[in-house]
C-alpha cells in the first residue's frame, strides 16, 4: 500500500473525535452503533500513516481534548528479569523506567512530556478522559504487583493522584453515567470497578480470554470499548498476536459485541490493536486509530489509521 502521510486538514478534522462525542448523553454514540455493525468479514484498508518524529518508547493509550493527543508510554531503563523461583510473591524483578504522558498536536508534534509513576511504578497503561479530566494508572511492570492511579488537567497537565491500588492495573475507563472507575489488571485477567477515590467497589474474573485488553475507551450509556493481542503459539516455535476490538458493558462486564482484527503493521508486522486504539466516524467510514510499533523499531511509531465503510 502507497504510504500517505495525514494532511492538516484531515486531522484537524476527524481525529479521535468519536469516543468523545456523545459520552454524557443517553444514547449510544455513532461510533458505538457502527462498531456493533461490524463482523468479522468487514474488510478495513490501512488509509493513513502519520509518524511520530520524536522518542515514543513503548505506546500504551490514546485520549483526545480538544486539538491535543494524549499519549502514554513506557521507556524501560532496565527490563524486568524472571526470577527462577518466585520471590516476595513476584515472578520477576521490577526492573526500572520512566513513565511519559505524550501531548501531540493532530499533525503528531510533540508539545509536552509528562512524567508520571514513582519509584518501581513507572508503567502508564490505558487512559481515558472524563470530559474534565484524563485518567491514567501508573503501575509496576509486573503481575500482582502496585499501581496508582492519577488525573490529569488536560489545560494546566497539573497531575493529581487519586488512589493506590494492591495490584497491576494496565487501563482505566471513567464511566460517565455513575462516575465509577474501571480498571484491568496485568492481561486485563481481572476486572475491577472503584469509586473515584478508590474504594473498590468490585473484583471479578474476566470471563473473555479471547483478548487481552491493551486500551479502553469510554462508548457511552455505560459501555467501554477495548483493543488488545492475545499472543499465541505458532508452528515451529513461533508465535503471533491475535488482535481485537470488543465493546463490553461497564455494569455487568458483558461483551456486547467483539471481533478479531487480522491486520499488521507493515513496518513491522505487529498486530495493529497491539498498543493504543481509538475510533471514530465520519459520515461513511468507521476509522480505527492504531500505534502498533515501539519507538526503538525501524521507522520508529506511526498513527496507523484504518477505515471501513459504514452499514
């Protein structure tokens, strides 16, 4: 496919506007009735690649205000080791790094660098924006382990800690009917539901180990929308990511609808819904907003942007 950078003016007009459009109303958003409208035979095209011409590290969530990308991402100093036995209740070691909170331009330029986490948290995950604020964990890079969850005021970046939980959590979703916060654990293994200051609320079993869920996104009328890989084992000894999309309900954790996404980044042959997602429409197309590659890969991160056409 012929690589075709975004334009001014495309993104100044559709970019990640879809999830927040309609959040605090009582009807489903566009975005969430043509995503129901979708199967696993819908055919996308790869219609657009911005690159990101700055240090991305290792992408993990998208957000929109206003004219401003909200991007988080980890940059690993020294990676987590396995321990051959576990110890203190952790398979590896915590490793070290640094935790970036990315504000973009919709042409992909870099205006801020946000630092988040403390000491061995230093993991962002999946964020969210409450029509106020940003939502944003920072965890240890390791299972069953801490993370604090933090707002951001997307005009000031002031970053304000709201609460800690005992576990790792890889996302977050503010729920805009009852203000509750949701959150998944290290491969979204675990659901949660806290009040905004932390008190949990509910701990259930994810019942889907289809995905496991990367980036969510409030879809309104109490729903959330995830993309995420599952990686599994391949012919001889090797393995590949099966990617999705799923719309699942906030207050039962139901999925409402899930597809497989067989995509690759042509870069680098990563799943597309591996790191952040967003999507949006127009008035023909369902667009799905992908950053699939790690900055350290040749060509570094793209906004991978897919269309399909609307039923």
């Amino acid at each position: 496919m012929r690589r075709r950078l975004l334009t001014v003016a495309a993104l100044a007009g559709v970019l990640f506007t879809g999830l927040t459009t309609a959040q605090a109303t009582g009807r489903d958003s566009d975005v969430t009735r043509a995503f129901q409208a979708t199967s696993r035979s819908t055919a996308w095209t790869l219609a657009q690649r911005v690159p990101l011409k700055f240090p991305t590290y290792h992408p993990q969530g998208f957000a929109i205000v206003g004219d401003q990308i909200f991007l988080s991402s980890v940059e690993v100093l020294e990676a987590p080791v396995k321990y051959p036995v576990p110890v203190d209740g952790y398979d590896r070691t915590p490793g070290k790094g640094i935790g970036h909170l990315f504000v973009l331009d919709r042409q992909g330029n870099l205006k801020k660098d946000i630092r988040l986490g403390e000491g061995t948290a230093y993991h962002p995950g999946g964020l969210d924006f409450d029509g106020k604020d940003l939502w944003v964990p920072a965890a240890e890079y390791r299972p069953n382990s801490r993370a604090i969850v933090y707002t951001v005021d997307p005009k000031t970046y002031r970053v304000t800690e709201r609460f800690r939980v005992k576990d790792h959590v890889g996302g977050v979703v503010r729920d805009r009917t009852t203000g509750q916060v949701h959150g998944v654990s290290w491969g979204s293994r675990t659901l949660y539901d806290w009040t905004p200051t932390g008190k949990q609320l509910e701990k259930v079993a994810n019942e889907s180990h289809i995905l496991d869920y990367q980036d969510c996104d409030y879809a309104a009328r109490g729903k959330q929308l995830c993309g995420g890989v599952t990686t599994l084992p391949g012919p001889n000894n090797t393995s590949y990511d099966l990617g999705g999309l799923a719309l699942l309900d906030l207050r039962t954790n139901r999925i409402l609808h899930e597809i497989p996404f067989p995509y690759f980044s042509p870069t680098t042959n990563h799943n597309a819904t591996r790191n952040p997602v967003a999507l949006e429409t127009t008035p023909t197309k369902l667009r799905l907003y992908t950053a699939p590659d790690d900055g350290e890969n040749p060509g570094g991160t793209e906004i991978q942007i897919y269309e399909a056409p609307l039923k």
